[in-house]
C-alpha cells in the first residue's frame, strides 16, 4: 500500500535533460542514428536554466540522458557543481514499455555509468522518457530499486494518448514492490476535477494552458499539504529551435508556446520555494528510519 510523505512547504523543481530531437513527438521523423547530424541546443539552453535557477537562489532536479552526458561531461559536471540533483532520464531515450526488462536494466545501467562519471556522484533518481512507466511496464521499479535507485518520477496518474496511469495515487508515496523492497513514487501533479485527474505545472501543459490554470491547480494541490511537481525540458526555453516536419498533432504540441516558458518559469521562481527531489526523499525515509527505530523501542 502507498505510505504517504509528508509536505516542508516546498514544491518540486526538475528538467528533462534531452535536445528537441529526442522527443518521441518526432520519433517517427528523426532516427536515432541521425542524432549526430542534428545542431546541439541542450547545453545554451540548459546554461540558461542554471543562470535563472541561480538567479532566483532555487535548486533543482535534472533528469539527464545518458546521450547527453556522453557528448557534454563537463555540462554534467556545471550542474552538479551548481548544487543541484543529477538525476537518471535513461540513455536512449526509448519509451520503457517497449522495451524487455534485460533491454530496460541494459539501458539503465548504460546511462547511470556515463552520468555518474561525469557528474563524480551517485544517482539515485530515475525519470523514464515521455513517462512512459504504466501499468504494462511496472517491473521497471523492481529494476530501479535493485539497481539502487531510491525513487521514481516517471508515473502520470491521467489518461493521455502516449502515457499515463489515471489510477495510481496522485500524490508522492512509497511504493511496495513485489519482492518486497520500496521505492519513493514522485508522480507528476494533477488536480482532481469532476472525478478526472487533470495535468498541471509542467512541460507542454504549462505552456499550452493559461497561467490562472496553473495557480489554481497548484492552489489545490497545496490545500491537501503536497508539494507540486513542476517540470520541463530545456528545449521549452528555446523559441528559435529548428524546426522539424512532423505530423501536425507533433508539432502543435511542441512548438506551441515556446515563447511563453521563460516568463512563467520565471514567475514560478519568483514566487515559489523549490527542493530537489532527493532532498525530499531523504527526509521521508529519515522519518520513516526515525518511526522504526521508536517502534522498537
């Protein structure tokens, strides 16, 4: 059964490290084997989210792809020097549902090599691309924790075309595994409408959905003592990006909006007091250690 976190007063703040030509809305457009080819904005656009983070004194979480890391070790290196959270958004870039589990552990263990290396520390949060851990992918957290991993960030409790899982419980929990070890869940946020869970605060929703959404979910959110879960992609900031042919469903949903992240971003940071997720864990499993230890007694 879930076992609820409890709420310091600070949301939560991550980026998915990747380049506007990994994104699965164009999968089907630019073949991995033609990444090379591609002109690289992730490390401009991913200094400038450190320079407002810095700007704002707030930390965060990034979510790196190993191919990334691979190609700009010492971008890693900026970001773990810059006190935040390095963080596992796998290697390849490949949705884990199609994936097999010895397909997912191979991937996994690539990009927790590469990114360790670079970053000169453990990793111990796990993003899957396009969150893509559902109901059909589940033993991909038994494959996390084994690997050491404390937590998971990759469960969408809505119903979406490309992901998601409307059931799984909308707030941060831990998660009992089937062979009995755990994992923290950091769900992305939804607020709760007319039965249905509705997306809010992050990537494509926060620049697609007007900003009084925004505040109101995060409003909601707050009122059941949880902290929001905000994220995006570096790729968000980044208006003039090359542009990629792609069905138009694809490029709505990528473009769209690109202008608007910086401004809104920015008046998150203003106004809100962000953790890196780890940070967040670490005091939940230090009072869960401390509940132990007095039951015991």
């Amino acid at each position: 059964m879930p076992q609820n976190i409890p709420f310091s007063g600070r949301d939560l703040l991550s980026i998915d490290v990747e380049d506007y030509f990994h994104v699965e809305a164009f999968a089907g457009s630019v073949s991995r084997d033609d990444w090379p080819k591609y002109e690289s904005r992730v490390r401009k656009n991913t200094e400038r989210i450190l320079a407002l983070l810095e700007q704002y004194g707030q930390k965060a979480t990034f979510f790196i792809l190993g191919w990334v890391a691979e190609r700009e070790p010492s971008l890693v290196r900026a970001i773990a020097n810059g006190g935040h959270e390095v963080a596992c958004h796998s290697y390849a870039h490949q949705r884990v549902f199609t994936l097999t589990p010895q397909e997912f552990r191979s991937d996994l263990r690539r990009a927790k090599a590469v990114i360790e290396d670079a970053a000169g520390q453990q990793l111990f949060g796990y993003r899957a691309p396009t969150f893509s851990i559902c109901k059909e992918s589940l033993w991909a957290l038994e494959i996390l924790a084994g690997e050491g991993f404390l937590y998971d960030s990759s469960i969408f409790p809505i119903r979406h075309d490309l992901y998601g899982m409307p059931d799984s419980p909308r707030f941060p929990h831990k998660r009992i595994l089937p062979g009995g070890e755990g994992i923290v869940e950091i769900p992305a946020s939804v607020t709760r409408r007319l039965g249905v869970n509705w997306p809010v605060a992050g990537g494509g929703y926060l620049r697609h959905l007007p900003m009084q959404y925004t505040r109101a979910g995060m409003r909601q959110i707050h009122k059941h003592q949880q902290p929001v879960n905000v994220y995006f992609h570096p790729w968000e900031i980044d208006p003039d990006q090359p542009r990629i042919a792609a069905r138009w469903k694809s490029r709505f949903r990528h473009y769209r909006g690109l202008h608007k992240t910086e401004p809104r971003l920015c008046e998150l940071l203003e106004g809100r007091r962000f953790e890196p997720m780890i940070e967040f864990v670490r005091r939940f499993l230090a009072i869960k250690q401390e509940h132990a230890s007095a039951n015991v007694a």
